[in-house]
C-alpha cells in the first residue's frame, strides 16, 4: 500500500477523532476548489449554561483533557487560528499545537487599536509572526513596535462600529494564502462572526459546569423575522468528560 501524500495526511483523522472527519473532508474540499476566502470553522468552548469563562479579564480552563487534545487537533487541521485581542489581554494565550502532533496555523489577532502588550507570549511565537489585524484607528508609532517585534499588522477597512471589518479580514486573510480559519474566540468574536454570517462550521465543546459567566451569545444573530442560526444535521460526540456538538452552519 502506498503511504498517503503529506498534503493529505494533515487531513487525516482517526480513532476518537474520527468525528472530525467530516470537516476535515471540507476543508480538504475547499482548499481543492482553490476558492480565495478562508473556510471558517468555529470553536468555542462553554459550560451547561453557556458561558465561556467566569469574567472577561480572567482565563477559565473549560475543557477537559481530551477535549484540549481535540482542540488542538482541529488547530493542525487549519491554516490559520484566530481570537480577538480582549483574549490576548486576559489568557496570553500561545495559540500552537502542544496537546497532538501536528503543525501549528498561522496565529491571527483582531485588534482595532493596537492594544495587544508588546510582552504578548504570541509576539515569541515559535514557528510563525503573528498577524496582528487592525484599522487605520491604531497609530502607526504601536504599528511600528509590533512590527519590530516580528509581528505581520495588517490594515483594513473598520466597520460601522469603528472595530476590524470581518469581511475584510476574511479577504485579506485569504489574500494572504490562507485557506483556512478556525476561530476560538472570545465571546464577543463569536458573537460578530455568527451575525456576520461568516461562520461554515462550528465544533462546540460543552463542559458539565454551571459557571454563570460571560456568555457566548448575548444578543440575538439574526433578526426576529430572520430563521434563527441552526448547526444543520448536528451530531454529538461524547469526548471525555464534555460533550462535543458540531456540524455546518445554516438557517433552520
Ligand atoms: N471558552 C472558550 O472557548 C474561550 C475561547 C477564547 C476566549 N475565551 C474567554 O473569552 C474572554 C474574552 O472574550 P471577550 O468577549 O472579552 O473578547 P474577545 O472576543 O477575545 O475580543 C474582543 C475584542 O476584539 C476586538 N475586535 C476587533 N474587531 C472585532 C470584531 N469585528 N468583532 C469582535 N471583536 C473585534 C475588539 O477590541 P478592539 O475594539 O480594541 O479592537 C473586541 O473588544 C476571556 O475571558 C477568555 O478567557 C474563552
């Protein structure tokens, strides 16, 4: 038999992962068909009640083991990784693949103004400069620093709210060669992805906690006329402790 070719072998999964092999077919599926926006698949973690950590400026473990080993699966499954600065502010997070083999994506920030610290653990990435996406809201001198310290800042177009446009984002991340987006968050990430209607497919891991926090969703994703987001043909999957539901994204 012969051995896989590499560039399939990433999309591989097998034995308790195996449920992923649906998305990975997809992304397999999109990178074949060469289309220039990043498929986006969204991954989140949260408790019973839905919330994906107790405050905003502090960082909550949520997964159990093997559900962080899934998370860092679905990261080697893509091109790029991205959260939203409040995430960099309280979690410091490194955003690489540690928990399974695999190669880490190409770390992305949205971050409006600049304010992600110049001591951000991701500016020491091991195996990529982080994209730092921002507006022309940010000053150059900060632009300038990031840049010094390895990091790829990259201006586009602000939406109504003065924050990074999504749409832009996704058309320069995909300019950039990136086929691929697994988002993580946070909450208020999430929140514009799925209204933006961005979101292909979404993995969502929920632990047995009752934590009472920041909620993933806090306003509606559609209007009240619009038929609400729907994960169509859901499927559940026990993974450790948690319970994980994914699928693609649609309308009802
Ligand atoms: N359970 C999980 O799976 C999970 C995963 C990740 C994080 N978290 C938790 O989530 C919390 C942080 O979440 P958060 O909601 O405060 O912040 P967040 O979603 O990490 O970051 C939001 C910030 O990103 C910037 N941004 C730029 N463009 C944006 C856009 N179009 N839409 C949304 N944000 C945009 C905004 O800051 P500017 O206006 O300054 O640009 C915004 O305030 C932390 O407690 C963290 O531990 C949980």
């Amino acid at each position: 038999m012969h051995a896989l070719p590499r560039f399939d072998e990433r999309f591989a999964v097998s034995g308790e992962m195996a449920f992923l092999r649906p998305l990975a077919g997809r992304l397999l599926a999109h990178r074949r068909w060469m289309r220039e926006r990043p498929f986006v698949t969204l991954s989140w973690s949260q408790s019973i009640d839905g919330s994906v950590s107790v405050s905003r400026s502090h960082p909550y473990a949520l997964s159990c083991r093997k559900t962080l080993e899934m998370t860092h699966r679905l990261r080697a499954l893509h091109d790029a990784l991205l959260v939203g600065v409040n995430t960099v502010l309280s979690d410091d997070p490194q955003l690489t693949v540690r928990h399974c083999p695999g190669d880490d994506p190409q770390p992305v920030v949205l971050d409006s103004v600049l304010r992600i610290p110049e001591s951000a653990r991701l500016l020491n990435h091991p195996s990529h400069r982080p994209i730092i996406v921002t507006t022309d809201r940010a000053t150059q001198a900060k632009a300038t620093r990031l840049a010094a310290l390895g990091a790829s800042v990259q201006r586009v177009a602000r939406s109504a709210d003065g924050r990074v446009d999504l749409d832009a984002a996704l058309d320069r991340l995909g300019s950039l060669g990136l086929r691929s987006v697994m988002v993580e968050g946070g909450a208020e990430v999430i929140q514009s992805m799925l209204a933006a209607q961005l979101v292909d497919y979404c993995v969502v891991t929920i632990a047995p906690t009752l934590l009472g926090g920041v909620k993933a969703l806090e306003q509606p994703c559609r209007t009240h006329s619009e038929a609400p987001l729907t994960i169509v043909d859901c499927r559940y999957q026990a993974v450790g402790a948690d319970l994980v539901a994914y699928g693609p994204l649609g309308a009802r």
